[in-house]
C-alpha cells in the first residue's frame, strides 16, 4: 500500500493559503521531510477575501480585506540511512486589512462609516532548517532551527477611535526585524499502510521592533516635545504552536488524513510605548483538518478536505481581524512521475460573523464573508 498511496498523500496534505484565525497563513508545515530521495519544491498561492458589515450608523464597510499572496519553498535530501536534512521558506504569519475611505488624519466626528481609514499590514518571511533521525521501530525525530523576519504598519482612523482620543489618525510603522526559534518533533510511520503521525512543535519568537508612532498633526501643541512624531521601540512574540499531523491508507489507492493546529495567538501583542494600548487583542486558535486522498492512475491522484476553526470567545473582535472562526473546503489534483511533482489546490473558506469593536466597544457587524483561494506547488526528485 505504501507505494499506491504515497502520491495521494503528499497531494492531501497540501494546504493553500487563506484567511484564518489570529496571524496565521501557512500553517508552518514541515512535510517535506518526510519526502523520499532528494526533492525540491516551489510553491505560489492567492486569496481573495471578501470581509464586509455595516456600522452602527447604518454604513456599509465595504470590503475591509484585500486580496494576498504568498510563495513557498523547500529543499530536503538524506545524509545517510539514518539522517535527513531539510530547508524550508514560507510566509507564516500576515495581516492585510484596510477600511475604504478616510485619510486617518484628522479626528473630527462625523456621519462618515464609523471605522473608515482604519488598515494594518503585517508581512513575515520565515526560514527554517531541520534535522531528521530514523530509529529502527518506525520512529523518527527531528527539528532545528527557526530564522524570521516581520514588518508591518498600523493605523487607527475613523469616529469609532474618537472615544479612544487620540487615536484617531494615529499610525505606527513597525519596522522589520528577524530572530530566532526552535522548532522539534517525533513521527511514527508504519510503510506497509502508509501511516504516519507527526506532532511538531514551533516556539514562539520574540521580536525587538523599532517602531515610528505618528499622532494627528493638531494634537502636537499638546504631546511631549510639541510634536506628533515619536520613533521608539518594543518587544514582540509570534505565536508558539502545535501541528499534529496524520495520515492511513484504508484501501487499495485511498489514503485519509487530517490534522490539529495550535496557535496561541493571545500571547501576541503590539504595545507602542507613546500609543500604550495593545493594537492587536486576538484568541488563540485550534484548527481541525479531515480529509480523504485518492489515486486513480499512475500519475494522477485527487484529494478533498473540511477545516473548522474554532470561533473565540465572544464575538467581539480587533477591526484589524474582523472575523471569528471559519469552515472551509479544500479540492487537491496532483500529478507525478519518477522526477517531477505538480499540485493545484482550490479553497473556500466561510469565515464567521463577528462585530468589530475598538476598545471593547461594538463599531460594525461583519457578517456572511467568505475566502476563496487557489495554489500551486512544482516539485522535483534528484
């Protein structure tokens, strides 16, 4: 069974990139480890999100989520019988959320939609090195190294920040940093019915920004200094998580997998020293993966998966992710010779309703938005 199902397996467990909960992108897979020989992969994928609501005044949003990309990429080859090594880029964490209209500028009430000229942009690179051992049970170990670099911006605009003065037209410019993490993990495999299970853990990273917070011009006459420019700097973690991962052959060319990812995006928080709020508030998150594989000939294998987030606490959540938990399926195609690899995933996600609130304080209802997204993955074996 494990050479009629391996094709399906590397196809099921691709992902695509789309909205989730808290930062999340790619979901930090480390898969192509587990790959036969010496292979390299290069991946692309896009979403377009479609995140609207209405105010409290009664004013359409508009679509507050544009569209994204992100690319992907590996290189994994054994050392000997026992050891492997592997290269991973991708893009773990992002955020691209923008209010229509407003300038951000000038905090004067008004009838305008109560959120309008709010936006954050948050982008990561993320390279990781990885070091497998086979023990002779079916066992395996691995893990390794973690380099990341972030960057990003925010600005808070709109008479929903009025309550909050004065953060109303105020903006930060986070500017880009790398550090380091770990990342460990054991496997279990069993060939002959092509099982696998893998749990993998990545620690969180701790970021030293420096940052440029920018208040409204008016307000300068009453900040430190008379001015309303302030470059300073403050500490930061990505979320710490937990994949864990699986896959079974349970017939002839069938195979089903799934997973569970752990993110513990409430330890994430963004406190400018001048601004002394936090600009980002989220839930941590769980997100469940089913789903099944399917060879149908030599070179061609199919796949079909649901994901379910689990929704936050409450309602209740930053404008800068205005959603709450999701479901999504996902449709895979692969096809594959002895050398080369190549894989398209379609995906649609319904993100959950949920109200927008600066402070605490309800702003707009976001409801019935949806993701639809797309990827492509070009493999090859050395």
């Amino acid at each position: 069974m494990k050479n009629v199902t391996a094709a399906s397996a590397a196809l099921a467990l691709m992902s695509t990139t789309a909205l989730a909960g808290g930062l999340d992108r790619s979901g930090q897979p480390i898969g192509i480890i587990f790959e036969e020989g010496t292979y390299a992969e290069f991946g692309f994928a896009i979403s377009n999100p479609d995140v609207s609501g209405t105010d409290l005044l009664g004013n359409e949003t508009g679509n507050v989520a544009n569209n994204f990309s992100s690319i992907s990429g590996g290189y994994k080859t054994d050392l000997n019988d026992k050891m492997s090594v592997s290269l991973i880029f991708d893009q773990p964490f992002g955020v691209d959320v923008e209010y229509p209209g407003g300038t951000g500028i000038t905090p004067t009430p008004g009838d305008d939609p109560l959120l309008q000229g709010t936006m954050a942009r948050a982008d990561s690179n993320s390279i990781t090195a990885l070091l497998r051992y086979k023990f002779d049970n079916n066992v395996s170990v691995h893990g390794g190294i973690r380099y990341q670099e972030v960057d990003g911006e925010v600005t808070l605009s709109g008479d929903a920040y009025n309550t909050m003065q004065p953060a109303s037209g105020y903006n930060v410019k986070v500017n880009k940093d790398g550090a380091l993490g770990w990342v460990a993990g054991a496997a279990y495999e069993k060939p002959e019915i092509a099982l696998r299970v893998a749990l993998t853990y990545s620690s969180e990273i701790e970021h030293d920004f420096a940052l440029n917070e920018t208040f409204p011009a008016i307000l300068a006459p009453f900040l430190p200094g008379g001015t309303n420019e302030f470059p300073t700097s403050t500490k930061t973690k990505t979320p710490q998580s937990v994949n864990l991962d699986f896959q079974s052959g349970i017939a002839k060319d069938t195979l089903v997998f799934g997973g569970v990812r752990w993110a513990q995006h409430s330890k994430t928080n963004l406190i400018p020293p001048a601004f002394g709020r936090d600009l980002i508030g989220l839930d941590d998150t769980y997100t469940y993966t089913l789903g099944v594989g399917r060879r149908f000939n030599e070179n061609w294998s199919g796949s079909l998966a649901v994901i379910y987030e689990d929704e936050g606490e409450d309602d209740l959540v930053s404008p800068l992710a205005p959603t709450n938990g999701m479901k999504a399926i996902r449709l895979g195609v692969q096809y594959k010779t002895d050398k080369i690899k190549v894989q398209g995933g379609l995906r649609y996600t319904k993100v959950g309703d949920a109200i927008a609130a600066p402070g605490d304080t309800a702003a707009a209802n976001m409801r019935d938005n949806d993701v639809l997204s797309l990827g492509f993955k070009v493999g090859y074996y050395f």
